[in-house]
C-alpha cells in the first residue's frame, strides 16, 4: 500500500508539470496574438490601408499595401509593440542582412533593412534572431527575408502609384 503511494508521489507530478506548462505556454501565446492584432487593426484603421500581403511569425508581422505604398511592420517583445507604417516612397533601398558569428560561423540575425532618401533613420525589422528562434527555422525565414526584400524594392522603384480610373455614368 505505502509503496503505492510513493510511486504515485513520484510520478503524478510530472504529467501535472507538463499539463500546466502547456496551458501557460498557450495563454501566453494567445495574449501575444491579441495584441499583435489589435496594433494590426490600430495601424490598419489609423491610415486606411488595404492589406494584400502579410506574413505572421512568431510575435511579428510584415505586410504591404499595394495600392498606398506602405510597408507594415509590427514586433512584440519583452511586453513593447514597434508598430511601424512605412511610405514606400520615401524609401531609398532595402537589403537583408545575415549577422554571422566569426569565431564559429552561424548565422546569429537575419534583418531586413530600409534606407531613406529624406535624412530619416534607417528601420531595421528583424526577421531571426538565434537567440530566441531555432537553428531549424533559419531557411525558411532566409527565405521570406529574401521574397520580402525583393517585394519592398519593387514598390521603392516604382515610386509612382499608376492613377485609378473611375467610371460613373
């Protein structure tokens, strides 16, 4: 009887560990959701934007207005939103940079970074970073560093939005 309840005692708590951790980790998630949405919104609702691309990552968001322009970026971290709208026209360039360790190689951030012809400071969106995201995610985010890079200088050489036509009988 007595070592029956010492097993129990022994192993009951484990399960129990993991059970609340689980719960934890999935309340803390889905706070950081809300509030990455509800600065999403704000921005959104603040400079009347379409929204036509947006990737979402762990506790980031980047997404473009094709129509306006401009560039989204909203991060979360250590309790503070950067929520950032971008003019796409009054960018100069953008570049990703990978931030590479000397001594042993690896990659340690990978950003995305614009340039402005104005006198502005640069804006640098951070897209991984090692010491809060895995090694394994580091080809795919390489990756939408590249499509994101790619898509903003798209927008940044044709500075000129093509007039709408609007028709009305």
């Amino acid at each position: 009887m007595y070592t029956f309840l010492i097993v129990l005692l022994l192993v009951l708590p484990w399960p129990l560990y993991w059970w609340f951790m689980s719960i934890f980790k999935s309340t803390k998630k889905n706070r950081i959701n809300i509030v990455i949405n509800n600065a999403l919104a704000r921005i959104v609702r603040k400079n009347r934007l379409t929204i036509n691309e947006m990737d979402l990552f762990d506790n980031k968001v980047i997404g473009l207005d094709q129509n306006k322009y401009k560039l989204i970026l909203i991060e979360y971290g250590n309790k503070n939103t950067r929520a950032d709208c971008i003019s796409l026209t009054q960018a100069k360039s953008c570049n990703f940079y990978k931030e590479i360790n000397e001594s042993t190689g690896r990659v340690e951030k990978v950003t995305v970074n614009l340039t402005f012809s104005a006198g502005n400071k640069p804006i640098s969106f951070t897209l991984y970073d090692a010491t809060k995201q895995n090694i394994y995610e580091l080809p795919f985010l390489l990756g939408k560093a590249k499509y994101w890079k790619s898509r903003i200088q798209l927008y940044i050489h044709n500075t000129r939005p093509e007039p709408k036509l609007e028709y009305t009988l």
